[in-house]
C-alpha cells in the first residue's frame, strides 16, 4: 500500500516528500536537510520504510503593485 500524501499532526497539515528511505539514518539526514531550509518535519516508520512529511509555514506576504481605488 502506498503511503499516504497528506497527514496531520497536532491539528497541522503535513505532505509527504515522496521519497521513502530504507533507514532512519537516511531518513534523518533527509529531514535535517528540509529544517536547514525552514521546513518543519515529521518522520513517520511506516512498514519497515521511513517517510519524511514536510510543512512551511508562511511567515511573511510580499504584495507588489499599488493597492485598488477604495
């Protein structure tokens, strides 16, 4: 069975990077990578393979351009 796309944890929507590893070392050094680029993680063992879910929360909206006339 095909691991699931999406998945929640503590109410926050995550997706799978869609890759499973065949190791926790893999999937760590995967995980660090998508932190050092301001990913929040989740490592999920699911039938001895392990999957990494991702989330990044917005933190800041450029808006370009001049506003409507109110």
């Amino acid at each position: 069975m095909a691991p699931e796309d999406v998945r929640f944890f503590d109410g926050h929507k995550y997706m799978w990077d869609g890759e499973a590893q065949e190791s926790r070392e893999a999937a760590e050094a995967k995980q660090k990578e998508y932190e050092n680029d301001e990913f929040e993680t989740q490592l999920v063992e699911e039938e001895d393979q392990f999957l990494v879910y991702t989330r990044r929360v917005v933190t800041e909206v450029v808006v370009e351009g001049e506003p409507p006339p109110a």
